[in-house]
C-alpha cells in the first residue's frame, strides 16, 4: 500500500493548475484592458503571435530530445548485446563471406569464359 503525505494531490495536480488559471486570467485582463484603453501596440500583438506560432515547434523539438535519449539508451543496451555476442556474429559474417565468395566466383566464371571467347571472334582489324 503506498503512503502519500497530506495534501499530495493538491499541490502536485490542483496548485499547479490554480497557478496557471490565475497567470492567464491576469494576462487576459492585463491585455484586454490595454485594448480597451487603445494604450495597446501591435508589437505587442506580433509578439503574442509569434509566441503561438513558436509553441508547437518547441514542444516538438523537447519531444524529438526526448526520443533521442531513448534512442541513445537503445543504442547502449545493444552495444552490450553485441560485445557479448561479436564472437558468433564474427564467425557467421566469416561463413557467410566465404559462401558468398564461391557462389559468385561460380556464378561469373561462365560470363568471363564466354566474354573471352566473344573476344576472340569479334577482333577488330586495323
């Protein structure tokens, strides 16, 4: 059973929330006020667009970040994998490596026989 210290759950989920509400009811005011008032510069508006139209992209980027840790703990835990394993992977790249050298070297010989032999009969005369 897990034990949680009074009030936990408000000052990690309402207080936060309260905050917020409050900052973007004063700022609404704030600027609405100015509005009303015509002391308002577009500036300030290009500015609260410009904060808008740049939102979405740090979040994406704090998401990309995010994904790159990942990545990079992926990477760390096969690194692993691999140095405990490289014994029979080098072994498997070595067999694989000498089938595949014979299978083409019986596979080109006849194009290079052939290829000679169409040498021979097509000599150009000078």
């Amino acid at each position: 059973m897990k034990t949680q210290k009074p009030n936990q759950k408000f000052w990690q989920v309402f207080f936060p929330f309260i905050v917020t509400a409050m900052i973007v009811i004063f700022a609404g005011y704030y600027l609405f006020s100015n509005i009303r008032s015509e002391n308002l510069n577009l500036r300030i508006w290009s500015d609260i667009s410009t904060i808008f139209i740049l939102l979405p992209i740090f979040f994406l980027v704090l998401i990309d970040i995010s994904l790159v840790i990942i990545l990079i703990g992926l990477v760390h835990k096969s690194r692993k994998a691999f140095d405990q394993n490289i014994g029979k992977i080098k072994t498997a790249a070595i067999k694989s490596n000498n089938i595949l050298t014979k299978i083409t070297g019986f596979l080109a010989h006849p194009w290079i026989a052939l290829e000679s032999l169409s040498a021979i009969f097509t000599r150009k005369e000078e």
